[in-house]
C-alpha cells in the first residue's frame, strides 16, 4: 500500500518480481500514476495498481479476497482512523499471511528536527500491535520494521 515513484523501494513491485500476484495500493492519482508510468509498469511488468482509498472503499473490489502479505511502508503515520484501518488489514490477510509495517517512531530524531512530526507515538505503536499472535520488529535508524501475524 502507497504507491509513489520507482525508486527502488516500492514492495508490490518486488512482491510481483518474487512471483507473488501483487496489488498496490493509492489514493492518490499521482502515485499511481508515478508507478504505472515507471519501466515495469510500462512494460507491463508489474503489480495491478488500484487508486483506491483503503480506509473508505470497498475492500470487496479488489481482485483478490485475501493477501498472504499485506505491506505498507511510511503510510501507518497518516491514517486518520488507525483501529478501522487495522480491522481492514485484518479482513484482507489470509490466515497464517503477514502483515508488514514499516514507519518511522517517534523520539529519534532531534528536537530541533523538522520532521520529527512523522514518528508514531507510543500509543498509535501500541495500537499497530495490539491483538496479533506474532509481533516482531527490527529497526533501522529512524523507522520501526513490524511483522506481525494474527
Ligand atoms: C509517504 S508515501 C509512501 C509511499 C511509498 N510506500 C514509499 O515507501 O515510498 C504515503 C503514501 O500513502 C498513500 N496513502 C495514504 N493514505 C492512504 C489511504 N487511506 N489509502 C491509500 N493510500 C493512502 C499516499 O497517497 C502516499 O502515496
């Protein structure tokens, strides 16, 4: 989920090159846009790219009923509305599948920062992990990498 440019860090696009049958996911036209308009999409070797609003649109219109994998990475930060969009992911993750998470956290960034603001807060932390049977986390610098699994 997010989708944006081809810098080399977009994770439907690597699912779909490991195989998987990917779908990624945007709301915004000028990301999907970006991804449709880079060489594996215009090759038309690349994940289907959906504008789609996950939080309001019907999840039942994507073309799979469940994911193995359902991955966002730096878009848990800017969800209004985190316990619904976690009730989502759930609906979606097939039993047994992963739910990946990567974001920045809160606190490691100076205070003189200005975008120190992009961290989660302990709370919205606690709220991502709640209620899973698995939860596993690495961290890289600024940002907190979650596996998690129901
Ligand atoms: C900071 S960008 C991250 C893009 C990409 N995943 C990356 O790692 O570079 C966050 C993306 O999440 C998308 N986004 C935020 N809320 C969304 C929602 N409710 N449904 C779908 N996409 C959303 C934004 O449009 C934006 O493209």
């Amino acid at each position: 989920m997010g989708g944006g440019a081809d810098d080399g860090r977009d994770r439907p696009r690597r699912r779909h090159k490991l195989g998987y049958r990917a779908t990624g996911i945007d709301f915004a036209p000028s990301a999907i846009a970006a991804a449709q308009n880079s060489r594996a999409g215009r090759l038309g070797d690349g994940p289907a790219w959906r504008l789609m609003d996950f939080t309001t649109d019907d999840i039942a219109t994507l073309p799979d009923p469940a994911y193995a994998v359902v991955a966002c990475r730096l878009v848990y930060r800017w969800l209004d509305d985190k316990p619904a969009f976690l009730d989502r992911v759930r609906h979606v993750l097939a039993p047994g599948g992963t739910f990946w998470v990567v974001t920045e956290v809160a606190g490691r960034r100076p205070a003189s920062d200005p975008r120190k603001h992009l961290g989660i807060t302990a709370a919205e932390a606690e709220t991502l992990t709640a209620g899973w049977s698995v939860v596993r986390t690495a961290d890289l610098d600024v940002l907190r990498c979650y596996a998690l699994r129901p």
